[in-house]
C-alpha cells in the first residue's frame, strides 16, 4: 500500500499512485535510487524505470495458484529504508512513521512452502 503513496508528502500523506495493477508500468526517470550510493560511485546511465505495483490480494493469489502453502502473512509498521525523511524516524535498523505509525502497513513478511 504504501509504494501508492506520492513522494511529495509536504502536505502529508497522499494516495497518488495505483494500488492496482495498470496494463502499463508506472515510469520513471531519475538519477538516483533509494539505495545509499558511496560518494565516487559512478553515475547511473540508464536511469528510466518501469514498475508495477502488485495488491497483497494478487500476490497471495499468484503464491497459492503456484501451488506453495503459505504459513503465515504479517503486515508491518516498518521499513527497511526511508522513503519520507521528513515524516519517519529510524528505530535500529528500520524506519516507522514517527506520527500515527499504526496508520499505514510498509512492509509484510509472507511465509510460504512447497507442499511435501
């Protein structure tokens, strides 16, 4: 849910994105990424993106129509990185919503198996 949210969250949180996905990717060209790059690294050149966002309900189908058991799926209040410095604060690790952060699931972690 929360790769819907825009990335200008100066006024807050705003769904701008499709949760659903669309037929054609989401497109982007940017210099940089969300990853911390050295300083001296050299420049990205291919700096066009396509992505698709995938609801949690088409990636549980996807997972049982491949046939996996799943065993367990928890939504979390946290992220690995920290997409809005301005509205986040790092805990250890990882980054939460420093108001409200019950609001808004920014991660999960899905179990799943082969059946035996």
């Amino acid at each position: 849910m929360f790769m819907a949210v825009g990335d200008d969250v100066s006024d807050g949180l705003r769904i701008e994105q499709p949760y659903f996905q669309r037929e054609r990717p989401m497109t982007w060209d940017q210099e940089g990424s969300y990853v911390p790059v050295p300083e001296g690294t050299p420049r990205m050149t291919h700096t066009v993106s396509h992505e698709w966002n995938h609801s949690i309900g088409e990636i549980l189908t996807a997972l049982l129509q491949a046939g996996l058991v799943l065993e367990s799926f928890e939504e979390l209040p946290f992220a690995a990185w920290c997409p809005w410095p301005d509205l986040m604060v790092r805990e250890g690790d990882r980054y939460r919503l420093r108001e409200d952060p019950d609001r808004l699931a920014l991660q999960y972690v899905l179990t799943a198996h082969r059946p035996a």
